[in-house]
C-alpha cells in the first residue's frame, strides 16, 4: 500500500508540473495582443490624453500612416506621443497633417512638463496643403515649461516658418528641453521671384522660406541631429542662455539656405548668450549655397549695428562643401569666444542686385567680422576685418551670372519685357535687400521689430508701343487700362503701363482656365489695337489741323469717338468676364471646401464604426466582404469602399457582429482590461486546470488505498 501510494505521490507531481510549464510557455501567446493604437486621429489622440492625465503614453502602431484633422495637444505632465516599441527607422508611425492647421503636435500649455515627441514622422504635408498665410505657426510647437523632449523624429515639409518651435513661455519659464537624433527637412521652399514677387515676406502664396529649429529656450541641449534642405537656417537660437548646440549635421543638397546657425536675435533673452555653447558642428554645403556658415550678431540679418549680444561660445565647428559664401561672420559682440573652427569650404557669391548701395559688403570668405563693434572677446586667428550689413544677401555665382546677363525680350505683343531674375539690377529704386538671393535679408516674424526693413523698388517699367514709335500719347478719356481692384498701383509691373493686366486664372480645372485666359488675351489684344489706332488717329488730327487749317477735324473727331465707344465696350466686357471668372472660382473653392469637409465627416464615420470593435478581436469572427472593407478603411481608400457597400449597410454588419462578440464576452471571466486582463485570464484557467487535476489525483490516491 505504501509503494502504491508513493507512486501515485509522484505521478502526480510530473504532472503536475507538466500542467504548470505548459502554462508558463502559453502565457506569452495569450498576451501578444496589440498594445498600440491601431485607428486614430487628432480628436480621438487628444481624447485619450484628456481622460489619461498626467503620465498618459499613447503609442502608434509602427509603419501606419495616421491622417490629422487637427492638431494633437498635450495636455498633462509627463504624457509621451511615440510609436509602439521606439523604432528608429522606416517602421515609425507617420502623422501627416490633412486639415487646415499647419501644427500637427502642441506642448506649450502651463502643465506640459516634461511631454515628449518620440520615434515619429511628422509630415507637414506642404507639397501638397501649400504654405501656410494666416497661420504661419510651426510644424511642433513645445516649450514655456520644463524637460520637453523630441527624439528620434524625423520632420519634413511645415507649412509655417520652422519645424519645431520651442517658445521662451510667458515668464520664460522653458528650461531643460532636449532635442537629439532627429532627421530634420526638406524644409521650406527657396525664394522665386517669378513665383512669390520682389519681397518673400510679402507673397501672395505665403512665406517660402522656413527653419529647421527655433529655439528660445534655456538650458537645452541640442545634438546628434540632421538637418537637410532647411532654406532659411537650420537652426535658429533665440538667445536661449545656457543652451548646448553639438554634434549637429547641417547640409544643403537639393535647396539653398540662408544659414547653417544664426545667433542674430536679441530678443526674447535681451541679448544674453551667456553660457550658450555651439560646438562641434558639420555645416555642409555640398551642391547648393549656404550663405552664412554661422552668423553672430544683428548685422548678419539687418542693417542694425546697434546692437550688442552677450556671453556666446563658438568652437570647433568644420564648414565644408565648395558652395558656401560666408563660413563664420560676427559683428556686435560682447564676451564671446570664438576658436578652433575649421574650414575647408569653397566660398564664393556674389553681392546681390538687391542689396543696399552701402555699406558693399566684401565677397565671400571664411572668417569675417568688424572689429569696431566687437569688445571684450576672443576670435582665433584668420578673422579679416569689414564692416557689412545683411551678410545673406548674396547669390550663388551661377544664379548672379544668369541674372545679370539677362537682357529685356518682347513679349507676344511687341511690349519689352525684363526677366525676373534681373529685375532691380539697375538704380537706387532697387537697392533694398528684401528678396536677395533666396529671400536674403527676408526678415521673419520673429525677429526685431527695430530691425528696419527696406523695401525693394520696383523697375522702372518699359516704355508702351507709341511712345517707342514717338508718338502723341493717347489723351484722356480713350480708357486703355481696365483697374482690376480699388487698390491696383498703376506703376505694377505687369509690362507697359496704361495697359491691362493679365490674371492667371485657378478654377480648379486647367481646360476651363486655358479657355478663360485664351478669351482674356484676346480681349486684351483687342483693346491695345484699338489703342493703337486712336493714337494714330489723333496724331492725323494734329497734322491736319497745323496744315490745313483744321480741315478733316469733324470726320476724324466722329471716327475717334467711335472707336473710343468701342474701346469701353470692350473694356466692359472684360470686366464683366473678370467678375463672372472670380464668381466662378470662389464658387468652386466653396465646392472644394465642401468635399474636404464631406470627406472628413466620412472618415471620421467609418472611424467610428471600427472602434464598435475590439482592437485584438480575430479576422476570422468577421466575414470576408466586412473583412475587406475594414481593410480598405485601414489603408485609407474611403472612397473606393463607399461605392461598394453602403455606410448603413456597414454599420449594421459591424455593430451586430460587434454584439455578438460581446456576447461571447460575457461568457468569459474578466480581470481587466488590456494585456493584464489577458494574463489574468490565462493565469486563472490555469489555476483551474491545476485544482482539479489536483483533487481527481487525491481523490483516485485515496479510492487505491481504500481497495488494497
């Protein structure tokens, strides 16, 4: 009996413990659900930190794209936006910004300590959503609190004036931010004359130029990023005392820059760089210009000489890459240390046609700075001694070469014509630096207001058909030039003055604007023509009248009447088709904007309907044409599904096999929620499992003894 029993003790261990591996080895399948937000946008993001509080980390599935309607705004201590398991390559999570805003990511509140942006692509989507005019905010906007971090992100494409935007906060209170191992642009778009006119700050499209950082806060670090193709300065330091900037890699490959690092700003610190470190940094201007390696004082970006900034370190930084104009220029300075900077750039530009006639600053070169203005500092060796201002207003070699070769041509209608690109090359009128090169001297919102600012001049236009040919001008009363608004200025450089302006015309659909500006052209044809006659005319009323004692003034007075009848009925009607054309296209913007916002409600409404389900239920509880649907939801090709299944259709599918998962639910102990209500579970059915294997062992030992 005691052999049996013992037996019987030990069979019951093996199995036991059999039972208990099992068990354990299980437990990581039963907890592999998702642990990352599958479906999501900005209001559902700022929802859950709103209900979370402080500590609230949401987590985006790694390689999903998530469409932004809004901007996600922080709005705790402590609350992280990251993707599912921090990776640093292509599986990030990317959010790209599909509404009208132009900030995808919020942080600067009172209670936003120590927020953080983490193992994200951030796309601003300005190829597509243009450039932002009214708001002109940055693509990520932190700061005005403490420990604010933004890691291993990758940001392209804001459509405001910087990437990220780190602000001062109302009592300067920003302190401790960190941002690191970031890949930073294509940032911003170079300044074209053609497209944006003769100041950037001033284009109808909105500013073409933006920076990679702006930073205004104290006792940051910044380190190990990349930045590539930011067309104003990468990095931009708003005083930011105490702040270290190292280990960074500037380049310009694609698009020209402004600057590489600029220290111009006085404001919102008064000036103060004390204990504000750039160090060790790669400025690269590899195939496009890079106009000032890095800029220390207000001369580099106005005309203000005036004032002092204090306290900056600037040490060990290589400038490289054979487009580089200026490698370091300083003036204004006060305590600064300037040393062990390396270069072995390529330096060339020349002084842009929109430059001030005085000062001329110097060509390009490696060090430079004026030594009036600098008082208690150390510069290394190989600093030559200028006096400048606007140190970014200079073109790349090529582009000056261009422009001035560029010669006047006649248009389609004989009228001359200058380019572009040489457009204020000649006279005092055209000396203002606005626009220099890629927007040089372009100042931004940002900077201070007592910088001055001067406005370009615009060229002298050339002269009509009749007064090339010598001929009377055309008196008053032949209307030849048709006011396109209250405020036209009647010396705009459309071409010959007196003589109507061609709009572009932007419907939405290029036949109907092909037609639309085929009709306008021929209007305007039409009516220069008329134009010209009536100046013929009037030149044969002269001659007859002093040689034939007026003889032929009544005919010819009766004909120019005639022909000026016809000139306003002409300019009439262009008129008319102006309004009906600008009716046409606000009405068709209206349309537009409509769709968006159907499209949006749509989007939002499938949203809804997936979120009826569980984010880990299985793909196999759901028949295959709601599966095929769910999946075209995912991919983000709403309107593919609409045409084939019905929202109401989809609705009703969903929510009842939504119940009847639910349903099955009930049936199931719960333990919580998430991966620890998985392992409850499977830790309870283990336990189950055990007990009553224990107690039918027991029980059958007990049964033996009994019979033996």
């Amino acid at each position: 009996m005691g052999s049996s029993y013992t037996l019987a003790r030990s069979t019951f261990a093996r199995s036991t413990l059999s039972l208990l591996l099992l068990c354990i080895l299980s437990l990581p399948l039963v907890s592999s659900a998702p642990n990352c937000l599958r479906f999501a946008d900005s209001d559902s993001i700022n929802q859950l930190f709103i209900d979370g509080g402080p500590g609230t980390k949401v987590h985006l599935c790694p390689s999903k794209l998530y469409r932004l309607s809004g901007t996600i705004v922080f709005t705790a201590a402590d609350q992280e936006l990251a993707t599912a398991g921090y990776p640093t390559g292509a599986e990030r999570a990317t959010i790209r910004v599909e509404g009208s805003e132009v900030t995808a990511i919020q942080g600067d509140c009172r209670r936003c300590a120590r927020v953080g942006v983490r193992s994200m692509v951030i796309d601003g989507n300005r190829r597509k959503k243009g450039r932002g005019i009214v708001d002109t905010g940055g693509l990520v906007v932190l700061g005005g609190n403490e420990g604010q971090t933004i890691t291993d992100c990758k940001i392209r494409d804001p459509r405001g004036f910087t990437a990220i935007h780190y602000r001062e906060g109302d009592k300067l209170s920003c302190t401790g931010a960190v941002i690191e191992k970031n890949e930073i642009g294509p940032v911003g778009d170079e300044y074209d004359p053609k497209v944006d006119g003769p100041d950037p700050e001033l284009s109808e499209l909105g500013r073409p130029l933006a920076a990679g950082l702006s930073m205004a806060c104290k006792d940051s670090v910044v380190r190990d990023n990349t930045f590539i193709d930011n067309t104003d300065a990468s990095i931009v330091l708003y005083c930011s005392p105490g702040t270290v900037v190292s280990g960074n890699r500037i380049s310009a490959r694609k698009a020209s820059a402004m600057a590489g690092i600029l220290m111009v700003d006085s404001t919102p610190w008064n000036g103060d760089y004390t204990g504000t470190i750039v160090k060790g940094n790669t400025i690269d201007a590899a195939s496009r210009t890079i106009r000032v390696g890095i800029g220390l004082g207000s001369a580099v970006w106005s005309d203000d000489v005036e004032t002092v900034l204090k306290g900056g370190t600037v040490q060990a930084n290589t400038l490289k890459g054979k487009w580089m104009g200026y490698g370091i220029a300083a003036a204004g300075l006060q305590g600064w240390t300037v040393k062990d900077n390396f270069d072995e750039a390529g330096h060339q530009g020349k002084r842009s046609a929109r430059c001030f006639d005085e000062p001329i600053n110097p060509d390009p070169m490696a060090f430079m700075y004026t030594k009036s203005s600098i008082t208690d500092s150390t510069f290394q060796s190989g600093f030559k001694d200028h006096i400048f201002q606007y140190a970014v207003c200079i073109d790349g070699t090529e582009d000056f070469k261009a422009a001035a070769a560029a010669k006047p041509i006649e248009d389609s209608r004989g009228r001359k014509q200058v380019p572009a690109e040489a457009k204020g090359a000649k006279g005092k009128a055209n000396a203002g630096p606005a626009g220099a090169g890629a927007g040089a001297g372009a100042k931004d919102d940002s900077r201070e207001g007592k910088q001055k600012q001067a406005k370009p001049g615009l060229p002298v236009p050339a002269p009509g058909p009749a007064a090339e040919a010598g001929k009377a001008p055309i008196k008053a009363g032949a209307k030849l030039h048709v006011p396109l608004s209250d405020d036209e200025d009647p010396e705009d450089d459309s071409g010959s003055t007196g003589l109507a302006k061609v709009v572009d015309f932007d419907t939405g659909s290029e036949v109907l604007d092909g037609a639309l500006l085929f009709s306008q052209l021929r209007m305007i044809d039409a009516i220069e023509s008329l134009g010209r006659r009536v100046a013929g005319r009037l030149d044969e009323v002269g001659s007859s009248s002093g040689g034939a004692g007026g003889a032929g003034v009544g005919p010819s007075s009766t004909a120019i009447s005639a022909l000026r009848t016809r000139i306003e009925a002409l300019e009439g009607r262009q008129h008319s088709l102006l309004e009906i054309t600008s009716s046409l296209r606000t009405t068709m913007q209206k349309w537009h904007t409509a769709l968006s916002s159907s499209d949006n409600v749509a989007h939002k409404t499938l949203h809804s309907i997936l979120s009826l389900l569980p984010l880990g239920s299985d793909s196999s509880e759901v028949d295959p044409d709601t599966q095929a649907l769910l999946e075209a939801i995912r991919s983000g090709s709403t309107h593919e599904v609409s045409s084939d299944l019905q929202r109401d259709e989809l609705r009703a599918r969903v929510q009842a096999q939504a119940q009847a998962q639910r349903e099955r639910a009930r049936a199931l102990p719960t333990f919580g929620g998430g991966w620890v209500g998985v392992l409850g579970q499977g830790l309870g059915g283990c336990a189950v499992a055990l007990g009553g294997w224990a107690a039918w062992r027991r029980w059958r030992g007990r049964r033996g003894v009994k019979v033996m």
